[in-house]
C-alpha cells in the first residue's frame, strides 16, 4: 500500500495540492491554541502544515516516504514544523494524548476503521476534538476523487456506531465543489463531522 501512495505522490506538484482542505480551514478555530493534534493519512502534509501555521502542535501519521518528505518540505516552506510518523495504520499505536484528531479523506476498510476511531477516541483529552470529512457513498456517482470500493465509503451511521464517549456537534452530508490539486477536482459528496470527547 504504501508504494501505491508513494508512486502517487512521486510527481512534481502535490497530487491534492498544498493548500488546506476548506471544511478544516472552516473548522480549525474550535481547536484550542497551542493544542496538540493528531493528522491521520496525512499524505503530502496540507492540513498539518495549515494547523502548525496556526501555533498548534501538529503530529502527522502516513505510510508513505514520498509523502514525509514533500509534507516536511511543505512546512519548512510554510516556516513552520510538524511531526511526522511513518506507520501503517494496521500498526500504529498513539503517541500520547492529543486535544484533537483529524480524519479528513482517511477512508479505510471497515475493520481498521474501527480500530482507528476507537483509538482516536481512547487517545482524546476530555473535550477534545473528532474532526472528519470523508467521502459519502453517493459519491460513486461523482466520481471526482475517493475510493471506488463502497466499502471504504463512510455514512454517518458508520461513524457513529464506531465511538462511545463522543457527542457530535457536527453531522451533514454536503454536496460541494472541491478543488484540490489533480486527486479532488470537482461536485463531490462528502460527509462531514465534528464531535467532543465526553
């Protein structure tokens, strides 16, 4: 899996650009300043290097070196610092706590989905912070970006049932128009979440 993403991630440019996805843009506000936030699947570093411009602790998780190496050159670009672990998600296990953990397009298969949630949610302060956007499965109609397997497609029910301690200040499903580099270009059909640890 991981040479797939780095083959991926190997062209010139940033395969989903270097620019922050707009609904954490939108969002980032409700994590508290000089917090420390976990980024899943972080691929070329975008979010992490927008939340480290903001003052936050950022720790970034990927399975690709290709993707390390262009989020590091992104965040010395962006005069700024992350920290970024390779690691499968099959194997990761929290580095410590953290006041928020963004989920944005980290689809995975049903199993390790759970897994992962069920971490994120053990590995949140009280109060913290469950930040998602995620491809819905309409989104096969689309076909603008994501996976094309259902199954790695997320409905909120899905989510939902995968936490216990969470109350979730946040859940739609939006239709929107996403721009972000050759990977995420144009209408798409995503779901959308924030929710608090209790």
């Amino acid at each position: 899996m991981g040479n797939m993403w780095d083959d991926r991630y190997s062209i010139a440019d940033y395969y989903y650009g270097k620019k922050v996805n707009s609904f954490l843009q939108v969002v980032a506000g409700l994590i508290p300043k000089g917090g420390e936030v976990l980024c899943l699947a972080e691929g070329e570093g975008r979010n992490a290097v927008y939340l480290a411009s903001l003052g936050l602790n950022v720790t970034a998780v990927d399975f690709s070196v290709i993707g390390r190496e262009k989020a590091l050159a992104l965040a010395a670009s962006q005069n700024c610092n992350i920290d970024y672990l390779i690691a499968d998600l099959n194997n990761f296990i929290f580095p410590k706590k953290f006041d928020a953990v963004i989920s944005i397009w980290c689809h995975l298969p049903r199993e390790l989905r759970q897994k992962i949630h069920k971490q994120s949610e053990a590995g949140l302060v009280a109060g913290g912070l469950f930040i998602l956007e995620s491809y819905n499965p309409k989104q096969l109609e689309y076909k603008t970006g994501g996976p094309a397997n259902r199954e790695l497609l997320y409905t909120e029910p899905e989510i939902t049932e995968d936490f216990f301690e969470i109350e979730w200040l946040l859940s739609q499903e939006a239709e929107r128009v996403i721009s972000e580099g050759t990977g995420h270009a144009g209408k798409s059909a995503t779901l959308q979440m924030i929710g608090r640890k209790k």
